[in-house]
C-alpha cells in the first residue's frame, strides 16, 4: 500500500491563536484521523523561513497507508458532511494549504 502524506498549512485568526492549538490540537487531529486509513498526525510551528512567501505559521502532517488515497479524501468529506468534524472557525481560510502527497521514493536516512 502507498504511504500518503496530508499536509496542512494554517493560521489562526488574529486574537484566536490560543483556541485555534486548542482545537486543532485536541479536537481536530483526533477528528481527522478516525477515518479509515490515517494513522496518525503531528503539529509543527514555524521557528524559521528559507524560502518563499506562504504566510502559515503552523504545518500538521497527517500519516496514512491506503490502497486508494481518494478514500481518504472521501472519509475526510464524510466526517464533515456528518457533523462530526468541528469547523475550524479560529484558523484563516483565506491562507489555508492541504495537499495530499504519495511517496515517490525511498526514505533516506541520515549518513546513508
């Protein structure tokens, strides 16, 4: 099976950055990754930029191993269409990024 990436790239609402990592942290993580497939997620903050002019300051990467990587896509609109994923009314739609990636290589490991 494909190992699949979902990456999201977000801000929260000016003034909001508190509920925005609680909720994010504690609602929506655990929310998205009850569809079949994932396997887990993590939060990163941005500390630093290197290059390029994306505004997000904060990145979560969604882990899954699927057949079918639209499946995922498809849980994920399900959950929503349910009522059980909670709108994100602290982050900023406006500068949101998700994108669904699949491995094209093989992971390298440092000194190797």
């Amino acid at each position: 099976m494909p190992k699949v990436k979902l990456v999201a790239l977000t801000t929260p609402l000016p003034g909001k950055e508190a509920e925005f990592n609680d909720w994010y942290q504690n609602k929506h993580l655990g929310e998205v990754t009850s569809v079949p497939g994932f396997e887990g997620a993590q939060r990163f903050q941005l500390v630093a930029k290197l290059a390029g002019s994306d505004p997000n300051t904060y990145l979560a990467i969604y882990d899954a191993d699927v057949e079918d990587p639209g499946a995922l896509l498809a849980g994920m609109g399900e959950l929503a269409q349910s009522g059980k994923m909670t709108p994100p009314i602290f982050q900023d739609m406006a500068t949101t990024y998700t994108a669904l990636f699949t491995e094209c290589g093989d992971y390298v490991k440092a000194g190797g």
